[in-house]
C-alpha cells in the first residue's frame, strides 16, 4: 500500500525540485546545494497522508505536529512544500522569494509568514525552538509530535548539544531531529571543516534513539519518521548535496549560488526527467 | 510594606503570586533560580516551572518556541549571562516577536565581590539594540510588581533589569510606560535615576538645595530605557535645561544615550545630557560600596560632582 504512495510522492517532487530551481534563479541568490538535499525529507512530513498529522486547510490550529527548519537556509524547499501541499503560497509568490516585501525571506521569517514554525538562519537556534514546543505540548498533555530538521555543518553549533543533553533529561518523545547529512558545508566537506564522526555513537551516547536512512528513499525516511519511542529521536538521513542535478551533486561549490539561465535549463530537463529519485534504496 | 528589598526578590514574590491569576506563565531558569529568585514560583508550581541547567541559549530557544504555542515564559538569569547569549534573543526572541519576558537579575556593579564576570554591565546597551523589545528598570519593590504584571499583559519581548542589593520603597505613582515618576521638584536641572541609582541621586539633589549651591535638581525615576515616550520626553526637554541620567551600568548605550540621543534629536531647544554611569570601564571586586564609590555612584560623590 505505502509503495503506491511512494510512487505518488515521487511524481510529484520534481515539480517541487523544478521550483526550488527557479526560485534561486529568479532571485539570483539561495543555497541550491542543502535545498535539493531535503526535498525527500520534507516531503515525507507534510505530503499527503505524510508522517505529520496537520490539517493544511487549517495551517495555524494549534494543536498539530510541527516541523521547524532549522537550517534555515534551504527555505525554498520548506516555501515549495508548503505551496505544493495546499497552504497558500501561490506559484506567484513562490517566484517572490527574497524579494523586498515578500513573506519568501531569504531565510525563513514567522513574523511575515505564520507557516514556518521559526525565525531561523543563525544556525542551531530552531533546534531549541522545537525542543521548546515539544516541552509545551508535554505541559498540556498533548500527544503531538515535533520535528526539526538540522543542517551536518550546523551540528557543529555548540546550541544543537545543549539539546542533546537537555530533550532525553525532559523525557520528550515527542521531539525528532533530522540531520539532513550531506557531507558539505560552505568551506568545503564536513569532515574536512569540522569532523562529526562517530555521529550515531555520540547521539546513542547522550540518549536519543538513533536511526541511518537513505534520506532521499521515501520509504526508509518513512519507515524511520514514524517510529515511536519512549525517548527523543535522531534521524541521521544520509543525503546528496544538490540532488536531481548532476553538476551540483555533491558540490559544495553550489551551497550558496544561483545558477544561470543555462544552467537552470540544464538543471529542470534533468529533474523533469528523474522521477526515480524518492524511490532509491 | 516598608523595609528595604531587592527587586530581584520584588521579581521572585511577584511571579509566583501572578502565577495564579495568570496561568499561561511559565518560568525557566538556568541553574540560578535560588539567587535569581525564581524559585518562589518553582516551589509554587513545579510544573510550569523548568530548570534548564546551565544553558541559557537553548533556554532562550525553549521559551521562544513556548511562547508560539500561547505561553507567557519568563526566562531568568544574571543580566550578563542572559544578554551574553545575545544573537539567540536577537533571532529567536527579537525578530520573532516572541511573547517572551526576560529577567536579568545582577545588574550593575553593587553585586559587589563576584566582580565583572557576573555583573551585568552592558545589559540595556544590546538589549535596546533589537526591535519590539521593550527596556524596563524598576526602582523598588512596587514598581517592580507592576512591572512584572505589565510585562505578562504585554504582547512582546521585555527586558527587566533587576539588582542584587535591596533597595527602599519610594511610594511612587503607578507604573506607565514611557512616564518617569517625579520624586522630588526642581528648576533647571533634572536628575533622571535608574533602577538601584536612585536613592543616591535623590539624597544628592537634595543635599546640593539645601546647601545653598544655587542648584535644585528636580529627580524623576527613569524606569524605562525604551521605548521612550515623545510627549513626556518632549516637555522634559522643554522644562528642563540639563537632564542628568544616573546609570550603574556603562554609559555607552545605555538610558543615558537612549535620552541623549532622544533630545539629541527631537528637543525644540538644544538641551546638555550627562550621561553619569560607568565610564566605559570593566567592574572588578570589592564590597558594593567600594565599588559603587569608586565609579562615583554615591550621594556624596554625585553632590561633589554638581556643586
């Protein structure tokens, strides 16, 4: 039954990858490289009949799963998903990202659009964020799940280890990070910048439940997000820097520039073509 | 009440008492609530209360994401540890327009022995650097009280700045925001004191009228450090040749250039501002009153430097 929707989620996540594209584009600006990476795992929380039980015709009730972007800076596919499940971000306004006056900030803004969970792009912040949403849902006795997704390069804020020690002793189980792991940050490979390694061991260490996923097979993220735990959750998604473009996968020279017009030609023919991508293994 | 109290424990009693009108309050500390005096609320109600250990930035990272969910969080630590975390409250609070109210206790250099790590000096300097956030100084323990129930009522970050040393009760008007309450009339010269400061620059403003020094400063309790309210500045300015602010904290960016760069700019006639706080300069140790001697924060030492 999931793989049926499975194959649904991956038809439609070239069009979201196709308007990450051409937002960065049209602005000129953006960080193409961490937004390709984590299309599969947003899109695993918020597609239709997804991990995050919400409502999209009532984005704001307050009682629901939340997700908060922590690494800030892949909001084109945060904004994309968002548009792409029924909230109301037109095409138009996608187009608007980074604009003067649009609710589109080049980093996620909750003051202008309600939908994000959090003001992030100073790294490691939305992390605590969602720990504090999921302690407030605990003082309510409320049984709704939080997520935030992290960036590999922002796990080495000293913030992002303050939670670690901090969700196990609170006893949130309700809290998930997600480690979008894709191996580069803007001055090069993470484990050259600043070594992470042995990830799981240290997470396992401080507490949490830890699972590893292909972060770009709709099923294993699946498989992982919907797991229950009696403690907080890690999810290490292994992923590709700029995935669905082959001159950006794995390139860390694409964290932070908007391609040209040739380039972003080149780029939607080959996400038009692949829609393979969520179904890998 | 009479007797002389700390407004960090004026802060601590009155918490814990709002605690039942308001339920939507909850407080954090992180690893100080007995100095702070937080934990008059713990013991009240262990349930909204969270002990964070130390670890103020995801403290202040946990409150903003309560306050999304419709909790009034206070956040409670010494003024220079809080405001030292300052990219967090500028991002997850400030920009956010997080309904968080954050209690920095410690101000200034009356904490005496502990010396500059723990004295918060430079506190109202960041914290009126960030948009929405309002700046609030009591003076003694019914100011702060109504501080504390303005701040819950109010949609928005608050800064309340606190001291370690007990302070007299003054029997003040009611707190209004941007109104600095009048303790004493004058001609002139006013005196704006902050928070701790205001004892001594009553007794020096006194002292220098009756001894005949040809100077009767008026005195006004600057409670507020933003934002600041045209029309009461503006017939401050009006009023008023020179406006005085005492400050135990330093007078790069504090009240003092709140106002001074608020006459600065809007007074009808040029008007002189002397900013009288600590002179861009580290605390150290020694007992509050050395301390508060040595940068001249004292009656004696005010009333020297006027007549």
């Amino acid at each position: 039954m999931n793989n049926n929707l499975f194959v649904q989620w991956a038809d439609q996540t070239p069009q979201i990858r196709k308007n990450i594209l051409q937002m960065i584009a049209k602005a000129q600006s953006g960080h193409p490289g961490g937004s390709l990476s984590c299309v599969e795992i947003i899109y695993t929380l918020m597609a239709p009949n997804g991990v995050m039980k919400y409502n999209p015709k009532k984005p704001l009730e307050r009682e629901r799963d939340r997700f908060v972007l922590s690494k800030g800076h892949a909001c084109p596919t945060l904004y994309a998903v968002l548009s792409a499940v029924g909230h109301d971000i037109s095409q138009d306004e996608l187009m608007s990202l980074r604009q003067l006056g649009s609710r589109l900030q080049g980093h996620p803004d909750r003051a202008r659009l309600p939908y994000v969970e959090a003001s992030t792009g100073s790294l490691g912040q939305g992390a605590s964020i969602a720990q504090g949403i999921a302690m407030s849902y605990k003082l309510d006795s409320l049984n709704h799940r939080v997520f935030a997704l992290l960036g590999d390069g922002e796990m080495q804020e000293g913030q992002i280890w303050e939670v670690a020690l901090s969700a196990p002793h609170q006893k949130l189980d309700n809290l998930t990070l997600i480690l979008d792991y894709n191996k580069g940050q803007i001055d090069g490979p993470t484990n050259k910048v600043l070594s992470l390694d042995p990830l799981t061991d240290k997470w396992r260490s401080f507490g949490w439940e830890v699972s590893e996923v292909n972060g770009h097979s709709y099923s294993e993220l699946y498989t992982a997000l919907s797991k229950k735990s009696p403690r907080p959750q890690m999810v290490i998604a292994h992923t590709i820097k700029g995935r669905g473009v082959s001159f950006m996968e794995g390139n860390t020279d694409w964290h932070g520039r908007a391609p040209n017009v040739k380039e972003l030609e080149l780029a939607l023919q080959e996400v038009a073509a692949n829609r393979q991508i969520g179904l890998s293994n | 009440m009479s007797g002389k109290i700390a407004t960090r424990k004026s802060f601590g009693m009155a918490l814990a008492d709002f605690g039942e009108k308001y339920k939507d309050v909850v407080c954090f500390d992180a690893d100080l609530s007995k100095s702070t005096m937080s934990i008059l609320f713990a013991k009240k109600y262990p349930g909204r209360f969270f002990e964070m250990g130390i670890q103020e930035a995801n403290m202040i990272g946990c409150a903003a994401g309560m306050s999304f969910m419709g909790k009034i969080p206070f956040i409670c630590s010494f003024g220079a540890f809080l405001t030292g975390r300052f990219d967090q409250i500028r991002m997850s609070i400030g920009y956010a327009n997080a309904n968080v109210k954050l209690i920095g206790t410690h101000c200034g250099v009356a904490i005496g022995e502990d010396g500059h790590s723990q004295m918060g000096l430079e506190d109202i300097a960041l914290m009126r650097s960030i948009p929405n956030m309002v700046v609030l100084q009591p003076a003694d323990d019914k100011e702060c009280r109504e501080m504390v129930e303005w701040a819950i009522n109010h949609q928005g970050p608050v800064y309340l700045r606190l001291t370690r040393q007990e302070l007299p009760q003054f029997n003040m008007d009611k707190f209004i925001p941007g109104i600095f309450p009048q303790l004493k009339m004058g001609e002139k010269m006013a005196f704006l004191a902050t928070g701790g400061m205001l004892e001594a620059a009553l007794n020096a403003a006194e002292g220098l009228a009756k001894k005949g020094t040809g100077k009767n400063p008026a005195v006004f309790n600057a409670n507020l450090a933003k934002p600041l309210a045209d029309n009461f500045m503006m017939n401050l300015a009006d009023k008023y040749e020179t406006l005085v602010v005492f400050e135990d904290h330093t007078v790069m960016g504090g009240t003092g250039s709140a106002i001074a760069e608020w006459v600065s700019q809007n007074a009808k006639i040029p008007r002189r501002v002397i900013r009288y706080g600590v002179n861009d300069s580290f605390g150290e140790s020694g007992t509050p009153e050395a301390l508060l001697d040595k940068h001249g924060l004292t009656a004696t030492k005010i009333e020297n430097y006027f007549s």
